[in-house]
C-alpha cells in the first residue's frame, strides 16, 4: 500500500503539515462536510504565522519575536512563556482591525487565540 505523505515547500511549511496532522475527525463522511476547528495548539500557531510572513502581513521583526516566544513556550514548560505569549496575543488583536486583507485579520484573530492560551 502506498501512502503519499506531503512535503515542505515554497508554498507549503512543514508547521502548516504538522497543524494539519492535528485534526481529528471521529468517521469521514464527505457529505456531511464537518467544520474543522483547529486546537490551540503552539504548533497551529505556527502555521499561522508562517502564512502571515509568506503574505507579508506582519513585520519581520515581529515574526521573529513571536517565533522566539513560541520556542521558548515549547522548549520549557509552557507557564514561564506564558505572559509574553499573552503579550504577543494583544497586539496581534490591535493589528487585525489594520489587516490588508479580512483573511489576515482571522488568522491574526485565530493566532492571538492560540497565543492567549495555548496548549503544548
């Protein structure tokens, strides 16, 4: 049996493959087309924001210190991050209102979600 497995690449990262691994679905039912909601997972986060980077929606800078932040969150236990993942998580909501596009507004949204209180 061949299992075709998807790879990294300009278009896709390997955080948006591995939030995706993250979905559960109990019976796979195509007519019953389950809305998929994402858990509050750094890992998703992670997703997130390598989208905002790939359309530009956020400063480098930013991104950088978010990416920072998340490292830290994940590499220690998750308490010691967690005012500077909340911090992160305000000014995102602040930069959703000035999104370029309502997509980014949601992810910004989505991402500030997960920031304000993640799950490992």
């Amino acid at each position: 049996m061949d299992i075709l497995e998807l790879t990294p690449s300009e278009l896709l990262t390997q955080n948006e493959i591995d939030a995706a691994k993250t979905v559960r679905v109990a019976a796979l039912n195509v007519q019953n087309q389950e809305r998929i909601v994402w858990p509050n997972k750094l890992v998703v986060g992670k997703a997130y924001l390598d989208q905002l980077e790939r359309s530009q929606a956020l400063p480098l800078e930013q991104i950088a210190a978010i990416r920072n932040a998340i490292q830290t969150a994940e590499s220690s236990n998750l308490t010691k991050g967690r005012a500077q993942l909340q911090g992160f998580a305000r000014s995102l909501r602040e930069s959703a209102t000035n999104a370029k596009s309502d997509v980014d507004g949601k992810r910004m949204q989505a991402l500030a979600d997960i920031l304000q209180r993640p799950v490992k």
